[in-house]
C-alpha cells in the first residue's frame, strides 16, 4: 500500500512540475535567463519560495526541467514522420507545421541567455537539433527512393528548413517584412513544394 502511495505521489508531483513550467515559460521567453531568482520564479507562481523549492530544488533543475519538457514537446514531430498511413508530402507538410506551432514561442533572448549562462543545457538543445535532423535527413532519402520527392541532395533539404526556422523564431525578421508567422510559414510552404519557377502550362507567353 506505502508504495502505490508514493506512485500516486509522484505523479502528482509530474503533474505539478509540468503545469508550472507552462506557466513560467511565458515570463522566461519574454525576460530571458538573467537576474533569474527562485524569489522571482515564486513570485511568478504566486506561491510561496517555501512551496517552490517541493518541487524544485533550485533555480537550475527548473530550467533543466524546461528544456526537457520543450524539447519532448518539438520532439512530437516523430510521430507524425513514422505515419506510414499518410503520403510523405502531407508528412512533410504537417512535421514542418508542428515544428512551426511549437518553436513559435521560443525567443532570441531566451536562446542567447540558454547559450551564455547555462551551456550544458545548449549543449542538450544542439544534439536535439543534430539528432532531429538527421531523422528528417533520413525521411527525405525514403521519400526521394519512393519517388514522391525530387531527387535533390538531403543535405541541402535539410539545411534549408534550418535556415527557416531559425528565420521563424526571428520576429525583427517578420515585423520588418510585415509578415505573421503563419504569413510566414504559408510563403516558405508554397516555395517548398511548388518552387520559385512556374511550370510550362503557367508560363506567360514570352512578347
């Protein structure tokens, strides 16, 4: 009995973890990484500092715990790559928008201060990006042999979505082209898979 207690317990525990971190990731993203307190993460939450360090026994394992919990939630967009039941270009279509959807909140700042003040913690976001890439490297290969992809080098597929998202999370970028990020995703999306030159049948007749 103690120790389906402790089980119940711990869940409730993840769950508790779980619903903070969504609700400081916001303050995070705006603010960055610097001056951050457990005082200021407490008053954050309007709890306790008493009641924040049950859960997190500092200022670290909390941003351990974002990290995590942001990086398995991009991490989703392996589900929808392993969908056999759908076509790879509507898998390559629904992976770039859920990647889109969840990146989308993640600012400069947040990146840069991850970079300088915490650089173990983007040593892990560097090999989940190496890690991702190299799947969706694997799932252009099985598309180009399937032949619903042209074959264009995988190297050079994969390279250009990173450059995208990166201009994604970059919203000096949007404002200053007057774009949206949807604006944004809707344009690369129509590049992507109808490409910059218009077919023979849509050509102007040359004057």
């Amino acid at each position: 009995m103690g120790r389906k207690a402790i089980e119940r317990e711990r869940k409730k525990d993840a769950y508790k973890t779980e619903k903070w971190i969504k609700q400081l990731l916001p303050y995070f993203q705006k603010n960055g990484l610097k001056g951050i307190t457990m005082d200021l993460v407490a008053k954050e939450l309007n709890r306790s500092k008493t009641t924040v360090y049950e859960y997190f026994s500092s200022k670290e394992e909390l941003l351990d715990l974002m990290v995590a919990y942001k990086l398995k939630q991009i991490g989703g967009f392996e589900k929808i790559l392993n969908d056999a039941s759908q076509s790879y270009i509507d898998r390559c279509y629904a992976v770039l928008k859920y990647q889109a959807d969840h990146i989308s909140d993640i600012s400069n700042l947040f990146l840069a201060d991850l970079r300088e003040f915490h650089p173990d913690l983007w040593v892990r976001v560097q090999d989940f990006l190496e890690d991702a890439a190299q799947k969706i490297e694997a799932f252009y290969q099985a598309g180009i042999y399937h032949q619903e992809f042209n074959p264009i080098h995988t190297a050079i597929l994969t390279l250009n979505d990173h450059f995208f998202f990166r201009v994604l999370t970059d919203p000096d970028f949007l404002s200053r082209h007057g774009l949206t990020l949807q604006e944004a995703f809707d344009q690369y999306l129509k590049l992507k898979f109808f490409g910059l030159i218009r077919t023979a049948a849509h050509h102007d007749t040359p004057k």
